[in-house]
C-alpha cells in the first residue's frame, strides 16, 4: 500500500505498513465490542435499578482487574507472543459475551450478573493490554510512532462515535440482546483481523522469574519520574474527571432518553477525532509535556461545560470537547512513554499504564457515581473539574521535565 507524502497521505502514513494495517483494523473491532459492551450494561443498569451509585459500582467492577491485572499482562507481555496473548482475551471475551447474550434470552439475567460480565471483560482487557501497546513501535519505524498512536487513538475514538450511537440505536429499535450479541461478533472477527501480523511480537527468551522481570520493570518507571507525572495527569483527567458513568442520568435529565443517550455518549468520540486530527497534523511535536498540561487543562474547562449546561446541544458540545482535549492529552502522553521505553520493557512500563489510565476511570465512576448520590449529577461533575484543575496545577509546577522540549525523544532511553 503506498501513500502520497503531503496532506492525507503524512495523517496516514503508517498505514503503509501491512502489519500496522492489521493491527489496527483489529484493535478497531476490539474498540467497537467494548465500547458497545459498556455503553449497553451502563444503560441496562441503571434501567434496572435508577441508583447512581449502583450505576457507579459498575465501575469499580471495571477498576479492580486492571489494578490487580495490568502489571501481571504486562510481565507475561514481554515473555510470550504478544499477537496470541491478545487473540486469546479476544476468543475469551466472546465466549463472555455469548453467556449473557443466553442469560437474556431466558430473563435469568441480573445486576449482579452485570458486574461479573463487567468485571471478567475488564480482567480480559487487563492482560491482554500491555502486549496491544508495546506490540506498536515493532510495527513501524521510530518515526512514524506519534503517527501510529495518534492513528490508534483515532481508530479508538471512532470506535466511541459508532459504538455508543450503535448501542442506543440497537437498544430502542431491537433490544439489549442483539446489543450484545453483535459485541461478541465484533470481538471474534478482531481475533481473526490480526492474524497474518509477520514482526516479531514477543521479546527474547529469558530465564528470570516472573517477580524479578516485574521488579526489573518497575525499577524502570522509578528512575523515569516523568512517566509517573504523565500518569497522574491523566489519572485527574480519567479518574477525578470522570463523567461516562453520569451520562445515563444527563438523559435522563434532559428527557432524551436511550437514542439521546446514544448519541451523548457518541460526542466525546467527535470530538476526539478532531483531536487526533490536530495531534497528526503537527506529525513529530516538540513539548509533548506540555500538549499533556495543557490538554488536561482544556479537558477541566470542558467538563465545566457539561455540569452548568441547560440544554441537550450544549451538552452534546461539551461532550465533544472532552473528547478533543482528551485526545490532544493523551497521544503525546503516550508517545513520550512508549518512546523512552526500551523494547524488552515495554511490555511491563505498558503495563504500569494501563494499570493508572485502565484503573483510574472506572473507579472516576464509582467517585462520580456517590458524588452525583449526594450532590446531583451537574455538581458532581463541577466538583471532579475543580479537583483535577488543582492537581494538574501541582504537577505542571513540581516536575519541569513536563516542560523539556525534547522530552520523549529516541535519545531519553
């Protein structure tokens, strides 16, 4: 496949790559199964039971596999073939999604039923992770790598536009059974999609102990301070900012119901796409540290846009907003991490990070999900903008290698 070298042709130019092309045809079906999966038992849960903190659980059902998880994927990342490691939590998934696909058919299903799927889909997505990030800078030259992530973010954020829009359009014309079953589908064709991938995706042999590669790992993300302050930027971003777990009640409030809810869930993947347009369009930045700072900044304003908004238009634009800041703070993010990663440990630094940015949204769920409780969605979400201003405030202040220009560069490992 070859591409011009101007215009759309530079946006997409990891694409040339035959194994790239794989890669991210099936990590967009990946994308497009979860996002439909959480979207719809979002919806089914709080249909089922009008609680904002059992709306909120659901997130700590998600949280806890990635905390506990992530750090054991990414160990077995960098000692296993990374393609079969994420074919398997593929088949898993599938399976997953077809027991609850029988659960409803036979009106057995419960809440609690709910949160296991969530849960193991979530313990799935926990391993399989760090092998999916650390397999990218072995599909395209060290060039092209802020392109391929800012490709995969776009090829996320699409998934988040058609996923949730699917979700409630299935949700209102159909059901939730066919909901889920089409998530189940997705997930067995991504397996498929990746097969054929030809780049070495598994790191040398080695003969440590699992606990002493886990160490070894860890040991890398100390020394390298800069990765722990990325990480908790975007954990006041995910976590303190959290909002997804609200959008059902936002509906609600706004009298939309399951299409609108669709469609609010769908915004912030608009607006992550143009995001990621304005990311590729720079190609290789300098000041990724502060694209980070200033992204998470712009990402508080626009959840200050949702919490005071009277109107469905408005609060579809400041969904779409979250999504563009999120998008420009997290591909120079993790481009700079990806970047000072050496390959034989990328599989378990990729791991530290899904563990925060996995971990640190679904527990945003159960935060925001008590706070709306008690205060009321809108003042809930205020509340999470506030929080997340003050903590990006101590970060852009305490670590100046956020601010360094060269930071993520090939010379940082």
């Amino acid at each position: 496949m070859s591409l011009d070298h101007s215009g759309l042709g530079r946006a997409l130019s990891s694409l040339a790559y035959g194994d790239f092309r794989r890669f991210a045809l099936s990590f967009l079906l990946t994308s497009l199964a979860a996002q439909l999966l959480q979207t719809t038992i979002l919806w089914q849960v709080y249909e089922m039971t009008n609680s904002a903190i059992l709306l909120g659980l659901s997130g700590v059902a998600r949280a806890i596999p990635h905390l506990v998880l992530s750090l054991v994927g990414g160990v077995v990342a960098d000692r296993v073939n990374r393609v079969y490691l994420i074919q398997a939590g593929q088949i898993a998934n599938a399976a997953l999604l077809l027991g609850l696909v029988v659960l409803m058919l036979t009106g057995l299903v419960e809440v609690w039923h709910l949160y296991l799927i969530t849960l193991l889909n979530s313990g799935f997505s926990a391993v399989t992770q760090p092998a999916r990030t650390a397999l990218v800078p072995s599909l395209v030259p060290a060039g092209n790598l802020v392109n391929a992530i800012a490709l995969n973010a776009t090829i996320g954020q699409t998934s988040q536009i058609i996923g949730p829009a699917l979700a409630g359009i299935t949700i209102a014309v159909v059901g939730l059974e066919l909901a889920y079953l089409v998530s189940g589908l997705l997930y067995m064709t991504a397996m498929v999609a990746i097969m054929g991938i030809l780049t070495i995706s598994s790191a040398p042999e080695v003969i440590e102990s699992p606990w002493k590669s886990f160490r070894e790992g860890m040991t890398f993300v100390r020394n390298r301070h800069v990765i722990i302050s990325l990480l908790v930027l975007d954990f006041g971003a995910t976590g303190l900012g959290s909002y997804r777990a609200l959008l059902p009640i936002f509906a609600e409030i706004l009298g939309v119901r399951a299409a609108g809810y669709g469609i609010l869930s769908a915004a912030p993947g608009i607006g992550s796409l143009i995001g990621a347009g304005f990311i590729l369009s720079l190609g290789d930045m300098r000041y990724k540290g502060l694209y980070t700072i200033f992204g998470v900044l712009g990402y508080c304003a626009a959840l200050g846009v949702l919490a005071v908004s009277p109107w469905f238009l408005l609060t579809i634009i400041g969904a779409a907003l979250l999504g563009a800041t999120n998008s420009i703070q997290m591909i120079p993010r993790n481009s700079v991490i990806l970047g000072i990663s050496p390959d034989a440990l990328r599989g378990r630094v990729e791991a530290f990070r899904s563990m925060i940015a996995g971990g640190g949204p679904p527990l945003g769920y159960a935060l925001s999900g008590g706070l709306a409780a008690i205060l009321g969605a809108p003042l809930a979400v205020a509340v999470g903008s506030i929080a997340c201003l003050v903590l990006v405030g101590i970060v852009g202040v305490l670590d100046p290698a956020l601010r360094d220009p060269d930071l993520g560069s090939p010379e940082d490992i």
